[in-house]
C-alpha cells in the first residue's frame, strides 16, 4: 500500500526474514527516495537484499541527483542529428500497443521482420533487411525493426526456448549491421536490451547518462567503440509506460519534446511506471 510504504516499514523491513518476497508499491521517486533510506538502514543491521527492478529504485538507492541533461533533451546526445533505428522483440501486448502507436509518427519507417520465415534462407532475409534499413537511413528516416505480431506454437517449451535464442541472434546480427551514422537506438524489451548491450553492440562497458522516461536509461556507447562511438542507445523494457511512450522516447530523441529547461529536475514527483 502507498501509506505504508510513505510511513514508517523499518519494523516490517527487519521482521523480513528465510528469503520472503515482498512487491513494493510506489507512485512516485520520492515514494523510493524514503524507503530506500530505510532501506539501507536495514542493511547497516545486518540485512540483506535482492532486487528486480527498473532504474528508478537504482536512482534512490545511489541518492542520486537530477540527471544533466533532463529527458526532454535526450536529443542533445544524439549523433549528429541523424535518423535512428528502434529495435522490437518483447512480444507483450502493452509493447505492440505502443509500436503501433510510434508506426503512427512522422520520420518512422516500418520493417517487419517475418519470424515464420526464420531456417528457409536467412541470409538473404537478412541482406534484404539489412538494404531496407540503409535505404531508409539515407532518406533520413528513422527505422522501428519489429518482429511479427503472430504467436507461434511449439511442441515443447524447450522448442520454444530454442526458436526464441534463434529470433535474438538473428536481430542481434542486424543490429551489428546497422548503419554507422545511426543516430540513436531504441531497444524495446528487457531480454532483447541485454542482448542489444552485450552481443549486437558487444559492449564491455557503457556510461549511464539518466532515464528519458521513467524506468527506461539511456546508456552511451565508449567513444572508443568500433563502429559506433557515443551512441545513445534507450533501454526500455517490455511491460514499462503507457500507449505513448515508445512514441514520447521518440519524439524527445528527434527533437520534437521540449516543454521543461535542461536544468529542470527529474526526480520528486515523476508517476512511475504500473506493471500490467
């Protein structure tokens, strides 16, 4: 409950005990603020704690001050002003709701990747793509990849594993492909963000320069980065904001939100992302 959460939970944090799981409901970062602090109270008694979450218990956790650049300028880190690319592959129903809602925006070129097709030929479904993205970029238009909406089917979940290691690989390649002037990069999912950071761009560390919606960071690659040096790339998991988001993130990279200052503060009463 909200109340309790604002009020006092250290006798409730310490009384935790034998591995009990526990859902923390919070409306705003202040609502984190103050219970990270007891929090971490706790901790200096002697508990211990394992977390699932998005940035925004991180952000209270570390006491960290308004990020630099605030979210509606997100844009200033993207390269040169050029078109970016949006990658899609969390298949939740809250993410097709918000794709259909970017595939709306103007600038935005839609690709479908068809992952029926996925063991006929994949090189060339990858080469047409692959032409489809450069032929966009050079128009100055941003690209949201996305793979087809059909649920599929599988004889055992250890098949449906395997087709879904095949799906991320195969995106991955492709986002290893993209064009080099890519401006910016939006990774819709939590899986496939992990595999956007670790395999697509093989990154072996990247800085955190603050969230351009609530629960979703902007990392920048190294400027040392083979192929794509400073790249702001949006991590944004599957079931995080409402219909508009995905398009908000959009429009803030390209320029196109920028209702508060730079200097504005990001943190004591921005809602936080309700799991469906």
């Amino acid at each position: 409950m909200l109340d309790d959460v604002r009020g006092d939970v250290m006798n409730r944090l310490m009384a935790l005990t034998g591995n009990a799981c526990c859902c923390v409901d919070a409306e705003t970062q202040a609502d984190l603020d103050g219970f990270c602090g007891q929090l971490m109270a706790a901790a200096g008694q002697g508990k211990r704690w394992l977390f699932r979450s998005a940035a925004s218990l991180l952000t209270a956790l570390a006491q960290l001050p308004p990020q630099p650049v605030a979210r509606e300028a997100m844009g200033d880190y993207v390269r040169d002003g050029r078109a970016g690319a949006v990658i899609v592959g969390s298949h939740v129903r809250k993410t097709t709701e918000q794709l259909e809602r970017l595939l709306e925006m103007p600038g935005v070129e839609a690709i479908e990747v068809d992952v029926g097709r996925l063991g006929e030929n994949d090189r060339v479904l990858l080469e047409t793509i692959l032409g489809q993205v450069r032929t966009a970029h050079d128009a100055d238009r941003t690209v949201a990849i996305y793979t087809s909406r059909t649920e599929l089917s599988f004889p055992t979940q250890a098949a449906r594993l395997a087709f879904g290691e095949r799906v991320s690989g195969f995106l991955m390649e492709i986002v290893a492909r993209l064009p080099e002037t890519l401006g910016f990069l939006i990774s819709k999912g939590g899986i496939t963000s992990n595999d956007v950071l670790s395999t697509g761009l093989a990154l072996g560390a990247s800085r955190v320069v603050g969230q351009i919606l609530t629960g979703c960071s902007v990392v920048r690659c190294p400027d040392d980065h083979p192929r794509y040096p400073g790249l702001p790339v949006v991590i944004f998991p599957g079931n995080v904001g409402d219909r508009e988001a995905l398009a908000t993130a959009y429009r803030r990279l390209t320029g196109r939100d920028r209702s508060l200052p730079t200097n504005a503060s990001h943190r004591s009463h921005d809602p936080l992302p309700r799991r469906a």
